[in-house]
C-alpha cells in the first residue's frame, strides 16, 4: 500500500512539473529584450523613428560623434529596422502580433544624439522626452504626452489628445492638437503658433523682442504670465467666453494694431512696455486669463 501512495504521489509531483514548465515556456516568449546599436556620425545628423505600436520614445544628448538607439520590446511580436543612410538614422517597429490591433504591443526606444540633431519622431500613446537637443524637431503622437527639457531649434509637435510640457524651450515652437492642452514654462522662444480644440493653454515666460506669439483654444483656458520687464503689444478676442484680465494697470492703450472690430467677437487691446513683440489670444468659449508674474 505505502509504495502505490508513493508511485501515484511520484506520477503527480511529475505531471505538476511538466504543466509548469509548459506554463513557463510562453511566460519566457513574452519577456521583452533589450538591445542596443551604435552608429557612426558627422555633422548634423537626422533620426528619423515610426513607432507604429506603443511606447515610449527617450532622447538624450552627448558630446560624442555617434547615436545609440537602445530598444526594449518582444521579439515575437514587434519588429524594429534600424538603418543607417549616411549621416541619417531610420528605425521603424511595426507589429508581428495576431491581434488586429497593433497597438495591443509595445516597444520603448532610448536614445543618445550628438548635440546638434534633426529629429522626427512618431508613436501612438508612449511619452515622448527630449531632453539638451538642437535642431529641427518633429513629434507626433495620438495619445501619448511630449515633454521637451532644453531644446531649440524649429519644432512641431503634434497630437490627437497628448499634451505638451516645454520647458525652457528655444526657436520657434508650433502645437496642433485636438484635445491636449500646451505648457510653455521658462522659454526663449522668438515666435509660437499653439492651438487646440478644448485643451488649456499656459505660457509662463519672456517675450522677446519683434517675437510673434498666437495662441487659440476652442473651449479651453489659455492663462499667460508675463514680467514686468516684458514689452508687447496684446489682442484678445473671444465669441462667448471671458476675459480675466489682472494686468489692467500694466496695459496702455494700443497705439499699433488697428481697432477694427471683429464681427461677433470681444476684443481687448493693450500695450506693455513699448510692444515690441505681438501677442493675440484667441478662444470660442473658454476663458483668457493674463496676469503678471510675482
């Protein structure tokens, strides 16, 4: 009797191993690996990145000659391309997944570029950072977030309902998107086109001289800080909603822009400073709210 307990106790304990290996087995075909690749070059390079999937797109500076793409993802169900065309850098990650829908997989790119790098960049719901880069840039994502730490240069940022953060910013910046809303904190931009649906809008910097600044939110709030050592000439317009203005004393009359009233619309004209740049806020139903910084 002992030996039969102890062979039907043997056949179990052995049946339990074998179903946990075999459970194992697709558990280690779904661990995501990471890889890394570096490449060689020159003056001011371009890196051009398709994430067709999810995912989050990292990107830092160096000193160095090179760019290193690191990449994280399930070998069975993303495929990433990566060349090199001279001084241009293309990676691509589409899905090798069954599902129908490729964004059910994910990819995550970190990657180091000289300096002065052009950049493209593209992903579905993933972050998007970029941080100490100068160059043309240009991010899109559906609904995933851009941050931008220390950048410049001419850059175009777009969303579905992503928002972006960007701080301490250079060049020239423009934002479309349909319900993500814009930070601009600390900049020294010369001129932004920023405009969304039903978004929040907040700039909280300088205005630099001979500077144009547009601003437009359909439904959203759009909130603008500015300094006392600021100069520019400032419009708002709005159809049904409000203007906080808590910056009356600091705003003259308008002696440059044509007071032509705008059918339908609300308009508020005022100069800070000598206007030396031009600043015009716009918005359908959300409320404009201008006030100077402590």
């Amino acid at each position: 009797m002992m030996y039969e307990i102890l062979k039907r106790t043997s056949i179990v304990s052995a049946v339990s191993a074998g179903l946990l290996i075999g459970a194992a087995i697709p558990t280690l075909a779904t661990t995501p690996e990471h890889t890394e690749r570096r490449f060689t070059v020159k003056g001011h390079p371009v890196v051009v990145l398709q994430n067709i999937v999810n995912g989050r797109i990292e990107v830092k500076s160096s000193k160095n000659p090179e760019i290193i793409v690191g990449s994280t993802a399930v070998t069975d169900k993303v495929a990433i391309d990566i060349e090199q065309v001279g001084d241009r850098v293309d990676i691509n990650a589409t899905s090798l997944a069954t599902s129908s829908d490729p964004h059910e997989v994910e990819a995550n790119f970190q990657l180091t570029v000289p300096e002065q790098t052009e950049l493209q960049l593209r992903t579905q719901t993933g972050l998007i950072y970029v941080e100490q880069v100068n160059g043309d840039m240009k991010l899109q994502s559906v609904a995933g977030d851009i941050h931008l730490k220390e950048v410049s240069g001419y850059i175009i940022v777009k969303t579905t309902s992503g928002s972006l953060v960007c701080t301490q910013c250079g060049g020239k910046l423009e934002f479309n998107s349909i319900s993500g809303g814009a930070q601009v904190l600390q900049p020294s931009l010369t001129g932004i086109n920023l405009m969304t649906m039903t978004g929040n809008i907040l700039y909280d910097g300088d205005f630099i001289r001979t500077g144009v600044y547009t601003m437009n939110s359909g439904r959203g709030r759009i909130e603008v800080r500015f300094s006392g050592n600021d100069s520019f000439d400032l419009t708002t317009k709005n159809l049904t909603g409000t203007v906080d203005n808590q910056a009356a004393e600091f705003l003259k009359p308008d002696s440059h822009t044509s007071r032509k009233e705008i059918k339908n619309y609300r308009k508020l004209q005022g100069t800070v400073g000598q206007g030396l740049a031009k600043v015009e806020l716009s918005s359908y139903s959300g409320t404009i709210r201008i006030l100077k910084r402590d």
